[in-house]
C-alpha cells in the first residue's frame, strides 16, 4: 500500500472547534470571488462549530476526520439525506480539506471511507450537493460521479446554482 502522510479516523465532540477552523478556511480559500465577500468576511469559527456540534448529535449522522503528525488537516462529514431523495441513498453533507493538505489523496480516501461506512449500513448510493461554479466538481466527476439533480440555493446576497453528484454504485467507488 502507498505510504500516505496521513491517516483517517472517526471525528467526535474534541474535534469540533478544528471543524469549525477548517470550515472557514477553507470557504474563504474555494469560494472567494464565487461567494460574495461580506458573507465569507463574516463566517467565524465559534458559529461553524455550532452548527457542526448540532449536525454531529444527529441520528445516523458521521464523521470522519484526516489526521497528520499535527492534527486534523480535513474532514468528512455524511448521513441519512436531507429532502425527498430515492431511498437507498446517503448523503456526503460535507468535504474540505485544508487548502495546504489538498492533492495528496485525502479527499479521495475519506470519499472512500464514507462510503465503505455506507455500504455496511446498506446503502447503494451517495451523492453531495456542490456549487456549479466550484472547480472543484472536477474532483467528484473524475472519481465517477454524475450530476443527477440541479437547483439554486441563497448563499449571502446571491443565488447559486448547484449540482448533486450521485455515486450510483458504492462499490465501484471504494475500489477505484
Ligand atoms: C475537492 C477536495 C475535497 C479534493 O480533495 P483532495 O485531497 O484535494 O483531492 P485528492 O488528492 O484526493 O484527489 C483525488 C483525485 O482527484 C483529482 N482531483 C482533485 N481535485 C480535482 C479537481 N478540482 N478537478 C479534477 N480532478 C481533481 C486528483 O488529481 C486525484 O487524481 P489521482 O487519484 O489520479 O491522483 C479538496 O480539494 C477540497 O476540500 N477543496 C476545497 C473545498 C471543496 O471544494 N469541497 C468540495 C465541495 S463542497
């Protein structure tokens, strides 16, 4: 096996307020110039962790972190979905990775970790809502995924298109 610079493990309550640091970071890195300015200027830390320590008291609802030699460096974050979706299907709520971290593999491996976790309860499918104008959908078509639903969502004083990438086949995306 590669030999990777980090390894990937359940987040719980402790890693919240890194969650909530790596949120904003990484907003402020992916959406800058897509999302408007006053919206990322006024993210903070304290409220992402909120919203992220409700998320995590939720049933079905998990997370996976990836962890270096100084700490979590990105995370993961699914669950049952949100909205009338087919059943068999889960959703992937959250993916970011510290911009420093980004492409060396962490992104695909806790991909593959939620997955691998879904599959075991049962589940068929996995899909992640994302911003069309965000480069990064790239990442989910090249491991496979399609665009299976559209829509628009108010993010600050904008509206923004965005995209459900469905992984119809859990199995084929944890043996890529
Ligand atoms: C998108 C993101 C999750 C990808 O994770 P990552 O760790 O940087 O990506 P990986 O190193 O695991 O890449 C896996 C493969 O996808 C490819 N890939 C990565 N980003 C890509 C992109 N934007 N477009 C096309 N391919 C991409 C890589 O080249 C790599 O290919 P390989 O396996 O042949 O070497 C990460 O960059 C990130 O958190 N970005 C900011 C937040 C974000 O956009 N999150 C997702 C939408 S909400």
């Amino acid at each position: 096996m590669m030999n990777q610079p980090f390894r990937i493990r359940p987040a719980d309550d402790e890693d919240i307020p890194v969650i909530g640091e790596i949120l904003v970071e990484t907003w402020r890195h992916t959406f800058r110039g897509i999302i408007d300015d006053a919206f990322l200027a006024g993210m903070t830390e304290q409220d992402q962790s909120l919203r992220h320590a409700r998320r995590m008291g939720a049933k079905g609802v998990a997370y996976q972190a990836g962890v270096d030699r100084d700490g979590m460096i990105g995370f993961a974050n699914y669950g049952p979905p949100r909205g009338a979706v087919s059943s068999g299907v889960m959703e992937l709520y959250s993916l970011y990775i510290r911009p420093a971290a980004q492409g060396m593999g962490l992104g695909k491996a806790l991909v593959q970790t939620a997955a691998r976790d879904c599959r075991s309860q049962g589940a068929e499918g996995l899909f992640a809502w994302v911003l069309a104008e965000n480069a990064n959908r790239g990442f989910y078509e090249y491991l496979g995924a399609t665009a299976s639903a559209r829509s628009t969502i108010r993010v600050g004083s904008r509206d923004h298109e965005q995209i459900a990438y469905l992984w119809q086949d859990l199995d084929e995306l944890v043996d890529l």
